[in-house]
C-alpha cells in the first residue's frame, strides 16, 4: 500500500486577493501582520478610512498610519444568500456588514464566527484575520467574548 500523495488542493476556498492603491498598500500591509491600522491625521487627530492621500475632516496632507485597537461595534449588515463570485458558493450564507471601530471609521467586512442569524446592529465585534495567500490576510470580525 503507498502512502498517500500530497495534495495541492486547499483546504478551504481560495480567496481572491486584494488589489492595493499606493494609497491603501500600508492597510494591507497591517492585515498581512496581522494588525489593523488605519489613517490618523497629526493635524486634527481624526482617524479616518477609507485611505486618501489627505484628511477627511481637515484637508490636510499629514496624515499617518496607526495602529487601532480592532474593537467596534456592527453599524449595519446584509445576509448573502447567493454567491456572486463562485469562489464564495460554498460558504453561503455569509455576512458583510459595515463596523464602526471605537476610534470612529466604518470599515466594510465581513461578520463571522456567528450564525447570521444571531448578527445584530449594534453587536460589539473584535477583529480577526485570515491568511490567504503567502504574506496576504483579509479582516473580518467577529462577536466579542465577554
């Protein structure tokens, strides 16, 4: 009896990888740490997302990147029920909602970890990461454990 072959198969969907702006590289970059980090101007000291060359609130060109606690709470949601790309058939259904992080921005992602059914506005959520590729991770979030 032969041992058997390794696989290339993945062990779950492949994931498209994301496509970074020069703007939304650092982002990313964080994400494939493991670390959320969004843009903070020095000047008014707003967080703000998503990624521009300037702030969202002031206008001006001193903005930084920052790490960010990964905490928030789900500001809105929808349940997917149809797959719209084929690579996310088999993970129906699935939750994108918008979260608002304690420091303020909303960032779209999804909500995992929980029956769609138990998401509500409101839910506090922490995030988590998922490693897709060699030095690519996407964020999500996920109830928090209180």
């Amino acid at each position: 009896m032969s041992a058997p072959q390794p696989t290339t198969e993945p062990m779950r969907p492949r994931r498209v990888p994301p496509q970074p702006t020069p703007e939304s590289q650092p982002f990313w970059d964080g994400c494939a740490r493991h670390e959320l980090v969004v843009q903070r101007c020095s000047s008014c000291e707003r967080f703000s997302f998503p990624p521009t060359n300037r702030c969202q609130h002031c206008w001006s060109d001193d903005v930084v990147w920052t790490p960010v606690s990964g905490r928030g709470e789900v500001f809105t949601f929808t349940v997917y029920r149809r797959a719209y790309a084929a690579e996310l058939a088999d993970q129906l259904p699935y939750v994108v909602g918008i979260v608002e992080l304690d420091e303020g921005p909303r960032l779209i992602t999804n909500i995992v970890g929980c029956e769609p059914s138990r998401v509500r506005v409101g839910m506090p959520v922490d995030v988590v990461f998922d490693d897709v590729a060699d030095g690519v991770a996407l964020h999500a979030f996920r109830p928090r454990e209180e």
